[in-house]
C-alpha cells in the first residue's frame, strides 16, 4: 500500500510540475494594454501562393458545399490560386481572439468586438489595401472604423454588416412600438414574453437607449461608459430582467419563441426575422428611432501568417462582388461590396438589408470593444472594460 | 538430473516459472504491479484533472486581452464568496438538485412498488425495460420536446386549460419539471430492485402482529428501501448539479453554477475553474452525508 500511495503522489507532483512549467512560457499578453499596436508591417506586394490557407470564421462565411452542395464559393478559389481552404469554425469572439493566439491561423472573420483585442495584442497585422483590388468597391462607410483601423492604419477586409433589430409580434403588441422603449420603460406590459440577447455586448443597446432618453448621463458612444454611465445601464437591465422571459443566444432558440408567443418582443437579427415570416410567426422588424447596435465583421490577417500570400487571395476572394453576394445571402446581412448588390440571387436582397443605404447605418452603433481608454476620447475619466461587462451581465441575470 | 534437463530445454517456460515463483512469495509486489495501471490512470486523469482544476481557480487573467496570467491569488475564491449573484446561483443551483431529488423519490417509490411487487412476474422484466427506453433517446431530443410541451398554446397549456390555469411556461419550475423526468429512471431502478429483494416473510409477519398497511409501511418497507433511495439520490442529485443544457433551453431566464461555469470558460478560465469546484465540494459533501445512510454500500 506505501508504494501505490508514492505513485500517486509522484504522478500528483509530475503533472503539477508539468502544468506549471507549461503556464511560465507564454507571458507576452500583459504589454499590450491600450491602443498602442505594436509595430508590424504589412507586406508591400504578394509572392508567390503558398499552396495553403487556414482560416478561422464565423459559421456560414466559408462553406466549401459540404454543409450543401449548393452552397460552395471555396472550390473553384482552391482551383483559381492553388490555395487549400482549411477553415475552422468559431461559435464565438472570444473563441476566435483564442485560436489566434495560437499563431497556426491566416485569417479571421473577427466582429468589432474581437478585432480591436487582436490589433492590441499584435496577434493581427496591418492590411495593404492596394494588395485587394476588389477593395475599392467596398462601401465607404466600411472603410477606416473604429474597429478595423487604428491610427489611419487599417486592420483588415470589411466582410458584411447587420444591425440588431427591434422583433415584435404584430398581433399581441398594439399598438406597434416605435422606440427600444417597448423592451425597457414599456417592458412591463409584455410581462414574462420579452427577449434580449445573451451576451455581455447587450448592454450597449441598454445605454444606446439612455444616450437618447437621459442626455443627462452624455453618452455618447455606447462602447465607451464610464463608470456613471455603466451603473445607469446595468441598473435598467437589472429592471428590464423582472419582464425578461427568456434570453436568446441561439437565433433558432428565438425563432421558435416568437413563432409559439413565448416571446413577443425584443431584440433580433434581419435573418431571424426573416425565418420566422417563412414559418408563418406574424412579425415585423424594425430599426427604432433611437437607432441601434449592429455588428461589421472584417477579414483580418494573423502576425504570425504561414501563408501571407493565400491569406490576401482569400481577402480579395471574400469580398469580390460574386462571392460577396453568396455569402452575404447565405447569412442574411447586408453585403460589404457595392457591386455585389447586383449578383445577387434575390433582386431585392440589398434593398431587405439596407446594404447601400448611408442613412441607415448612420444610427448603427456597430459592436466594439469596451477597453479602459474611452474609445470617444475622453481622457479625464476611464471607461468600464469588457471584462466588467461580462461580470455585471452575470448579475444582470441573476 | 531429469529435472534440469527439462528446465533447460525448455528455457522460456522456465523463467515463467521462476517469475511465478518470485511473485508467489512476494505477494506485495504482485499487488503492486496489479494495481499500478489503474491507479495511475485514476491518479493522473481523474484525480490529476481535478488537482488541475483546483490550482487553476488561484490564477488571474488580464482583463483586456483575457490572457490567463499564472500569479497566485485568492481574489476568484473571495468573489464566489463575496458576490452576492454568486452566492445566490449556488444556493439556487443547490435547492434545484434538492428539489429534483424529492420529487425522483416521491414519484419513483410507487412506480417501483408497482413494477417490483404488484405486477405478476412475468410483466416485470418488461416493465423495468419500459422505464428504461427513456434513457435510449438523445438527451437533446427529451428536452426540445419538453420545450413544445411547455410552450405557449403546447401541450402542458392545452391539458391544463379546462381547470382555468396555464402551464408553468420556461422558468425553474419548467427546469425542475424537466430534469425530474431526465433522471427518474436512475431513482427507480435501486428502488426496484430493493422492492424486488425485500422477503416477502416479512411483510407477513408484521401482518400477523397486527400492523396495518400503513404501519407495514413505515415500520418495515420504508427503512429497508431508504438506503437505495439514498443511492438513487445520489444520480439524480449529482447529475442535476451540473446540468446547464436543460436550463438553457426550458429554463427561461434563469442561471445555475453551470451556466456560470459556461460564460467564464472563455474569458476567464480561472473564475470558471473557481466556479466549477462548488459542485466537486456540494457533492463530496453530499456523498458524505449519504454514507451514514448506507447508501454507498447498496449502489
């Protein structure tokens, strides 16, 4: 019995031992902690491919037809530059701000709630524009934001946008809402049927509504709140929770709420929308006069890129207007690629996703990263960070 | 002479033999090699995982880059125990599994009553095979379909329309209901069998002495029983504790420890770590008190 009990605690110590040893290697994170990007150069003219690409994307960006044979726009980039396609899926931003970090990666469809992490930690390398001719038939209003450019220096492809709509049920809420006030101040009459999204992220949309009701707070970009700021938020959350029915983070999740009535209304994706209508739920979607969040994904390079020149091959291949166009529809947002507006298989596809439509997106607060330097650049106070706000959604819930 | 002779020609049967030999008079030795590959594999996946886990929970991450920074810190355990939304997730999470046990318990006795002693023996291996079909279908699939039957306008409304009252929608009692139908059978098969094992003498002669049913009940069926309905409670309560998926999906708004543990996981490893040792504790704890019942010995 003494042997087998020094075994164990032999085989207890060696994996201690190895567990730590493995921790003391990586310890590069902690310089990067404002937006002071370290210094990487982005390539000037492309070589040679190099025969393979890893990518790192959101589920529906790169499908190479064995989801559906129908839907392939990676098989004829593999025979047109000789580059593999091996994609892996993300379920999440933070997911993919990991894999990142393993340096094995080329290219990443990152949300602005990603990509600003990845420029910080230097884990994303600056984008030679010149490199993706399709590059200037991009919408303007793409080009050079908050989260795919820092200091006139940009970051990446955008790849398509979407804005978080406000869903409701035309036959049980009468008369029709105007205002994201119909899932805060109004909640209580939809009592147990409203719905929100399940992310930390969401409680941009709670200040997005108090930049418009409490001017006194002076919001001015719901991804920079100061402390103040915060606490209103999280308070109205904490009130709007009482009438919450349910929170949604899988958008199959809420079409069947709004399809059975658990749900009446909350917020929403034009693509969940458009589900519910095919299978029959009577609702609309709509931006609110407050305007509203959204998200902007944009196709970055990794630092440490193995195959640099298939990576910017993809980049130019993603955003050309007939690809653009496929993915755009296969993932129900608004294209990134103005020309991709007339390849599409539905002629008024870009008009149902506002895609060339400035106004629009005007009142569109595309997702960003909460960091401690205010993103609207304000000096004398610090802003809350992400990771406060992935504490405080918690207790949000309750 | 002979004897050598043989052992030499047959070499490697002669160092089995000797091995067998050496072993027979070392009988500690013999244990030892017995018991080495399981106990590693005990020692290093199960334990060692665990071991893991634990000093994980003392770690901090950068909160920018969510980067796990290995810096010795009790900050993690001091939250769990000073956040009040952690505390009350716990406590929350705790009375789900308490109250998923009682009503295992409360339904399981008389369905294995009936399975155990009631239903002529030729019916009963049958019956206890109808219980376990269940346990046959995707976990995922129960409890989508619990999802329609809680709906608005599903099943549980429709049937319960008529009393002028509607189902309990999603929420906890819609997470309860859910997870008690999950792992009934886990609470009805100990049970069964200890109905099934309970001598049929005994019942008579508390009937002789002139015990009503009721007092045949209480005084000999129910202490008997108690040990593997201890056992039973030890399935549905662990796997209750730790269940996140069936709260995600009936459970409306509501959060346990393991939804918890799922939206640190990739921010902040160390909180999930920290998070994720309250189940070990509760049911560490929980087994102890389960021994002095007896259960462990009748699982």
């Amino acid at each position: 019995m003494r042997l087998t009990r020094t075994l164990q605690v032999a085989a207890a110590a060696a994996l201690l031992l190895a567990a730590t040893a493995c921790g003391s290697s990586d310890s590069g994170g902690d310089a990067a902690t404002g937006l002071n990007p370290p210094d990487i150069k982005a390539p000037t003219k492309l070589g040679k491919t190099e025969g393979a690409v890893n990518l790192i994307a959101w589920a529906g960006y790169v499908e190479d037809g064995s989801n559906d044979p129908k839907v392939d726009w990676v098989s004829d980039f593999e025979k047109q530059t000789g580059c593999q396609v091996n994609p892996k899926v993300a379920a999440s931003s933070d997911e993919m701000v990991k894999l990142m970090k393993t340096g094995e990666y080329d290219a990443v469809s990152a949300s602005g709630d990603a990509s600003l992490r990845l420029i910080a930690s230097g884990d994303a390398a600056p984008v030679n524009t010149d490199l993706v001719p399709n590059y200037k038939d991009v919408f303007p209003d793409l080009k050079m934001q908050a989260w795919n450019s820092v200091k006139g220096k940009a970051y990446g492809i955008p790849h398509g946008r979407g804005a978080n709509l406000l869903m409701y049920n035309t036959q049980k809420v009468t008369p029709a809402p105007t205002s994201w006030a119909a899932v805060f101040d109004d909640a209580a009459r939809y009592k147990g049927h409203v719905t929100a999204y399940d992310s930390p992220i969401y409680i941009a949309d709670a200040a997005l509504y108090l930049k418009a009701t409490k001017p006194e707070l002076g919001i001015k970009d719901p991804y920079a709140l100061d402390q103040k700021q915060f606490d209103a938020a999280v308070a109205l959350l904490k009130k709007q929770n009482a009438d919450v029915g349910e929170y949604w983070g899988d958008y199959l999740k809420e079409v069947s709420a709004f399809k059975s009535g658990d749900s009446v209304v909350g917020t929403t994706w034009q693509v969940i929308a458009n589900l519910a209508t095919d299978e029959g739920a009577k609702v609309k979607a709509f931006v609110p006069e407050e305007g509203s969040t959204g998200w902007s994904d944009t196709w970055m390079v990794s630092a440490k890129a193995k195959h640099p020149n298939c990576a910017y091959k993809w980049l130019d291949w993603i955003v050309s207007p007939k690809v653009n166009a496929q993915v755009a529809e296969y993932f129900g947002e608004a294209p990134a690629n103005a020309k991709a507006c007339d390849m599409t298989s539905d002629k008024s596809f870009c008009t149902t996703y506002h895609a060339g439509d400035t106004a629009y997106w005007k009142n569109v607060a595309f997702w960003n990263t909460p960091i401690e330097q205010c993103l609207d650049g304000r000096t004398d106070v610090k802003c809350v960070p992400y990771a406060k706000w992935v504490q405080a959604w918690t207790e949000i819930k309750g | 002479m002979t004897v050598v002779a043989q052992t030499a020609g047959r070499r490697p049967e002669g160092v089995v033999r000797r091995l067998a030999g050496f072993l027979h008079r070392r009988p500690r030795l013999r244990l030892a090699l017995l018991l080495t590959a399981p106990l590693l594999w005990l020692a290093v996946l199960y334990l060692g995982s665990l071991t893991v886990l634990f000093v994980s929970a003392f770690w901090t991450t950068n909160s920018f880059t969510s980067e796990v920074v290995k810096v010795w810190s009790t900050d993690n355990f001091q939250a769990l125990f000073t956040t009040p939304v952690y505390r009350q997730v716990i406590l929350r999470s705790v009375g789900v599994a308490l109250a998923v046990t009682a009503l295992c318990a409360v339904i399981a006795f008389p369905v294995a009553f009936y399975t155990a002693r009631v239903a002529r023996p030729r019916w009963r291996p049958l019956l206890v095979v109808a219980i376990l079909t269940p346990l046959w279908a995707s976990y995922l699939v129960k409890v989508y379909a619990w999802r329609l039957i809680l709906s608005q306008g599903g099943l549980a409304d429709w049937m319960l329309e008529p009393f002028g009252i509607g189902g309990p929608g999603f929420g906890l009692p819609a997470a309860v209901l859910t997870l008690t139908y999950l792992w009934l059978p886990y609470m009805i098969l100990p049970v069964h069998t200890a109905l099934g094992q309970l001598p049929a003498h005994l019942l008579d002669a508390s009937a002789d002495l002139g015990a009503r049913p009721g007092r045949t009940f209480r005084s000999v069926v129910v202490p008997m029983v108690l040990p593997s309905l201890a056992a039973g409670s030890i399935f549905t309560f662990s796997l209750s504790l730790g269940d996140y998926i069936t709260v995600q999906i009936v459970g409306g708004k509501t959060q346990l420890i393991g939804n918890l543990v799922y939206s640190n996981i990739e921010l902040n490893l160390p909180m999930a770590a920290a998070l994720g040792t309250v189940p070990v504790v509760v049911i560490v704890l929980y087994l102890l008190a389960m021994r002095r019942t007896g259960a462990l010995s009748s699982l």
